[in-house]
C-alpha cells in the first residue's frame, strides 16, 4: 500500500473543498452530462458529484487510492453507487471505449505529467473520448516568479500544512512537506511529503511514499503554455479563471483553470 493513501482525506478531505465542489457542480447539467475525472484519487470530487446527481466516472493510476474510492462509494446510497464508477487507468494514455460529455482535471494533477510528451498524449486520450464541442476543464495552481522564489528560498524547511486530531485514529497528525528543488529550465518542483503520526508514548512514526500523489517532482505552468498546449490539441479556449468563483486570470491569482471546448 501507499504508506500516505490512506491520509490523503485527512489532510485534503471534502470539509476543506466546498467552493471546488460547488464550482465543478455549477459547471455541468447533471440533467445532460455524463462527466470522467482523471486522476481521481480516492474520489471526493466524483462521489460528491454523483451525490449531486451527476454520472460520473474517475480514473486513477493508483490503486490504493482507488480502493479507497471504491470503499467509500460502497457506502453509498443505491441511487448514488448506480451514478458513479471507479476505473484503473493512467491519465497519459487511457483507452475506456466510451465518449463522455465533458472531462475534469481538477486539483493541480495535470502538472503530475511532467514530460511534455506525456502532457500532449493526455490531451490527446481526452479528445478521443470527446464529442465534438465536448468540454475540458483543467485546474492547475499558479506559481508567480514571486512565489517560486519564496519556495526555492525555504529548499530543506520542513513545513507543516496540516496538524491535528485525526478522527480516523485519534493520533495527533501532521501532513509535512520539504522542497528539495526547483528547476527553471523545465519547470519542475522536487518536492518530498510525508506524514508525521504521534503515537501514544510519544514517539513520532513516519509514513513516506515516493508516489506522484505526495512528491518527488511536478511541473509548474504559466496562463500561455496551458493555453497553447490546450489548443495545440485540437480544443478552442473559451474561459480562463484565476479561481474557483470565476474571477478572471491576473498576475495575483491563485490558479490557472482552463475551461476548454473540442472543435468541431
């Protein structure tokens, strides 16, 4: 098992993403479209849109996270579980045989593919599942020079994201990171995360994991390089938001999202 699967909702759970469940539902007729989310994880976007009346099918390449997916949506009301399915699959180079209304990248996992072939042949699996003026929509987080030289001055800190109470255990927990480098030329962040859990005579275990989820490196974008990447492959730019309300894109914003549509 992934030592950190089992943490992610701990410290990236559904009672922290309200306004990117609300903007992913605002997206879509639940009425009318039939949605995949690549790079699922352990499915708190897809199981609260199908919760909201969305069918809805997510992918993920591990499947640690998957199972954990499949674990909760087993939970699930009858009337959801008909809604939602979990699939094993690489978002590079999926084939499911299916054409769906519209594809979501959420929460910064296209930047996982950090080779630009990779990136391009994702783009591509995606249109082939795609009809005519089907959309896309990518959210990726945006890393200004600003910031980047804020992260490159804390290489070797240890910092904490997320310290408390794990209800699952009841063990003190804290969701740590380090960043080791950043490379300007290909745009990649080294990273490493791991997880730091007290146990009951004080000591700390550690949970490690060298998967694409909590580190070792990801790919930073700018506004013009998702674009052109996007309609290199065949989709036609309609929005570009610098944040889940909508607001549009500027040197201050927090994200790039990119609402997409496939030519005809």
């Amino acid at each position: 098992m992934s030592a950190l699967s089992e943490f992610y909702d701990f410290y990236d759970g559904p009672e922290d993403r309200k306004d990117q469940l609300d903007f992913y539902a605002s997206l879509f007729d639940q009425q009318k479209s039939e949605l995949l989310e690549l790079a699922c994880g352990t499915g708190i976007i897809t199981l609260e849109l199908a919760r909201r009346g969305f069918y809805i099918t997510g992918i993920d390449y591990d499947d640690d996270m998957l199972n954990i997916a499949k674990r909760k949506a087993s939970l699930e009301n009858a009337d959801v579980q008909k809604r939602v399915q979990f699939l094993l699959g690489n978002m590079k180079d999926f084939v499911i045989g299916k054409i769906y209304d519209a594809i979501i990248i959420p929460t910064n996992s296209f930047g996982y593919l950090f080779k630009f072939e990779d990136q391009i042949s994702c783009l591509q699996h995606v249109s082939n599942h795609l009809p005519p003026h089907g959309i896309l929509v990518i959210e990726e987080r945006y890393r200004s020079p600003e910031r980047l030289t804020q992260m490159i001055n804390l290489r070797g800190v240890e910092r904490t994201w997320e310290g408390r109470i794990n209800p699952q255990t009841g063990k003190y927990t804290m969701y740590k990171d380090c960043i080791r480098w950043i490379d300007f030329a290909s745009q990649t962040i080294y990273r490493t995360a791991w997880i730091d859990e007290v146990q009951e005579d004080g000591s700390i275990k550690r949970y490690t994991s060298d998967s694409g989820y909590f580190g070792s490196r990801n790919h930073y974008f700018t506004k013009i390089e998702l674009q052109l990447l996007i309609e290199r492959c065949g989709f036609n730019i309609k929005d570009v938001w610098g944040d889940l309300t909508k607001q549009p894109f500027n040197s201050q914003s927090n994200s790039i999202i990119i609402f997409a549509e496939k030519a005809a």
